[in-house]
C-alpha cells in the first residue's frame, strides 16, 4: 500500500490508552447536551429519581434524557436504533458513559415521562431566552399536518364507509350475476365454486365493515382509525391525511419554537388564543403581537387574544357569494360607530332593528326602509331589504383588522418565519413523520423534535461555548 495514507495497525497495543473524551471535539453539539441536562432539576419537572427500593437498579433518568435528545438531535428517533448507536458511537459511550440499555428500557421511558420531557423542551426555550435569542414582542403561529402511524385505509369517516360498503355491494353484485350465468351455461369450466367463495368473502367483508361503522358512530366525531385510536382523516393541500395537526408559535427574530401543541382537530379555526397564550406565557411578556393566516380567523378567538393582553394580525377570509353573483359584497357598507349604523353604497343608511342569537353568538340585525325605490336595489340584493348582520363584539374585528392595514407587510412575515421550522422538522422525520401512537405519545415524541430543532439552532447561532458557558454561570 505504499504510497497512500496507512492506518493504525488495529492488534497494536498502546501503552497509554486514550480518553473517550479526546475523541469529542471541544465544540461538538454532544457536550451542550450533556451541560444542559446536568443542570436540570429533573425531579421538580416530574422524572422519577427515587431509586427502587428491590431488584435491580434502574438507569438515571438524566442519562436516558440525554441518549433520546442526542438520538432526535441526530435524526435517531428508534429505540431499536438508539440501542445500536449506544454500542457503537463514540460521542454517545462518552455521552452515557458507556452504558447502553436494550430498546425496550428506551422505548418504556420516552412512554412513561411524556409530561416531563415536554417541560424540558420548555426549559430550553427558557435558556434561548437568557441567551437573548428571543424577539419577546412578536410571534408567528401556524399549523401543519403530519402523518401518523395509520394507514388511510385502515381510517373510516362516514363518507369512507359508505363508499366502502358500496364498493363491496357493487362487487357482489357483480359476482352473483356471473355466478347466474354460470348456472345457466352448461360448460366443462365451472367458475362456479371459485365465485361462490368470492362472495363468501365479500359478505364476511361486509360484516367486518358493519362493526367497524357501529364503532365509528359511536364515537363524537364519528370516525375511528384502527392502529392509532387518535388519529385522525384531515385535509392537507387538497388531499387526505390520516394524522395530526401541530400546531407552533415561532419567535421572529431566529425562528424558535417558543411553544406547541399537537391537536386532533384538523381546522385551525378554534387554537389561536391557546397557542398565544402558551407563547405569552412562555416569554413572560406583559404584551405580545401575534400573526396567523386567515384559516385562524375567528372572533372569539380573537377577543380572547385581546383580553390577555395579545394583539392579533390575521387577514379575513373572504366568504360571502355576492361578489360573484355581481352584487355589492359585505366591505360595500361602511359602519358608523358614533351613530351604530351602516351607510350603503347609495349612501341611504342602514339602521339597527334588533338582536337575535345564532350559534351561541348575539347579532345585531340592520336594514334601510328605502331598499325598494333604491335605483341601484339590483345590484345590492334580490330580496325586499339588504340587510347587514353584525356581531356586538364585533369591534374586536375592526380593531384587527385596523391594526393589519397599518402593517401590511405582517403576512410575508409570517410565512418567512413560522413555515421554515416545520419544513426542517419534517425533513428530519422523514417520509413516514412519527412513529409513536396515541396523542400522548405523539405529544412527547413532537417535544423531542422541537427541543432538538431549538437547540441545533441555538447551536449554529452561538456556538457551544457560549450555550454551556451560559448555563454554568
């Protein structure tokens, strides 16, 4: 091999053996782990610390805290694999001090310490705050639906089921004529066995599926999925997906992950105000703005933001069809706050005339008595009167959106701020997202993907040095 590179020889002893620590580098991202998990008080977060009393000793909870944080931080999220790398890797044996537990001890503590480690990924946040990494007054919401472990298949709603069951009726159907025209053929080739068992197997088919839609009205939303109970059918882009929605508030100045939360429901329309607050809170600010896309526009949402101190920006959606029939749409009236009325574009004025209730809300209802001489009526309305619906809170919508027309450029803000974490997380999970059942574990599982995102950003914006320096201070 002259001529090239030579390694060591492997049977050569070595009079003085080298440390594990001399092969981590001094700025490797192993050792803020191993800083930032010392310095925690596991035992006011929740873990179990107290050694059992008989048998054999359990691992310390630190150190399985570390072997998961470092395994998500590497893109490991398998226990199986966790336990292979704690054999093999060299950070890992200088991380865990060459222990290395069998999969099941892995996997038993990711399931039993989900609340526990989702207050470590918040401790995190916490130091990213003392490390001046934190905008403190502006934050970007959003949601994005990642997959669970279920295949859509094995997911029914109502529109699936009923679909499914037709699909296997058409097909006996199907059958059974062929079987009647083997009947009446008089051939050598009888099919006919092999068709009665087709139908055999539709009809036990059939019956599975009737259980499955007993079990699936019984639910309160009425739809099961049968490997992840939690799981759930949603839109994503257009088309369908069996999983969850996961929801994050985003810092605007480095893009951290300041809070989250993974959800069952698929329609952002009802987690603005709980994902604010959990962001407030977090950054214990006095005040804080906060920008969403117009899927989480909802006025009592809004008002609850406002009432916890929470500016929102957020665009409304457009919903009404008089645009499109050509008639003047809702934006078309003005409202008058100092007279509590409404000017038409005929300049005629819209006057309250009562308050009804309508899905838990109070509206108030405004018309005009000149509608039917009115010489533009035809492009305003097909009825006797336009009439104007209006929330009584419905000054909170006119604050919003006051607030969103002195800062327009709040959007591009939000889509260069909220959407790059996701796209990062979901490229680190890979095609199949998580690989836990039920929202508890999904939950713990997300948690271990956002500390590890948050804490591979503090890192390339700070170096190790700085983090550890900081937590040792």
């Amino acid at each position: 091999m002259s001529g090239f590179i030579e390694g060591e020889d492997r049977t050569q002893a070595t009079l003085f053996p080298e440390r594990i620590d001399d092969y981590v580098a001094e700025d490797s991202p192993v050792r803020v782990v191993d800083v930032f998990i010392d310095d925690l008080n596991i035992s006011g977060l929740g873990f179990r610390t107290e050694p059992n009393a008989t048998g054999r000793p359990s691992y310390h909870p630190k150190m399985m805290l570390k072997l998961y944080v470092y395994g998500y931080l590497n893109r490991v999220q398998s226990s199986r694999r966790l336990e292979r790398e704690a054999q093999r890797n060299v950070e890992l044996m200088w991380l865990t001090g060459r222990l290395a537990p069998d999969f099941k001890t892995i996997a038993d503590f990711r399931k039993d310490n989900g609340e526990a480690i989702r207050l470590v990924c918040r401790e995190f946040v916490m130091l990213c705050r003392k490390l001046g990494l934190l905008n403190n007054t502006l934050v970007a919401i959003d949601g994005s639906k990642f997959k669970a472990v279920n295949n859509r298949d094995k997911n029914f709603t109502r529109a699936k089921m009923k679909r499914r069951l037709a699909e296997v009726e058409a097909s006996v159907d199907r059958y059974l004529t062929q079987l009647t025209e083997v009947d009446a053929t008089e051939t050598d080739d009888d099919k006919g066995p092999e068709l009665e068992r087709k139908i055999t197997q539709l009809r036990e088919e059939m019956a599975r599926l009737k259980k499955f839609e007993v079990r699936m009205l019984e639910a309160p939303d009425k739809q099961i999925s049968l490997t992840d109970p939690d799981a759930r059918s949603m839109n994503s882009r257009g088309t369908g997906m069996v999983g969850y929605n996961v929801q994050s508030a985003v810092d605007s100045q480095h893009h951290l992950i300041v809070a989250h939360e993974v959800t069952t429901v698929g329609s952002d329309r009802s987690q603005l105000a709980n994902v604010a607050k959990q962001a407030k809170e977090t950054l214990q600010a006095e005040t804080l703005d906060v920008v969403a896309d117009r899927g989480y526009y909802n006025g009592d949402e809004i008002r609850a933001c406002e009432q916890a101190g929470i500016d929102a920006y957020l665009p409304k959606p457009q919903t009404s069809g008089n645009k499109a029939k050509g008639l003047f749409d809702r934006s078309a009236f003005k409202y008058v706050d100092k007279d509590d009325e409404y000017e038409c574009p005929a300049g005629e004025r819209l006057i309250y005339r009562f308050t009804r209730t309508e899905k838990g809300k109070d509206i108030r209802r405004y018309w005009s008595s000149a509608c039917p001489r009115c010489p533009i009526k035809a492009q305003c309305t097909t009825g006797d009167n336009r009439r104007v619906s209006r929330w009584v809170h419905a000054d909170v919508l006119d604050r919003a959106q006051a607030r969103l027309d002195k800062q327009p450029d709040s959007m591009r803000v939000r889509r260069a701020t909220v959407e790059h974490p996701f796209g990062t997380i979901k490229s680190w999970m890979g095609a199949t997202h998580f690989q836990t059942k039920t929202l508890p574990r999904v939950s713990t599982e997300m948690s271990l993907h956002v500390l590890s995102y948050n804490m591979k950003r503090a890192i390339n914006l700070l170096g190790t040095e700085k983090i550890i320096a900081t937590i040792r201070a």
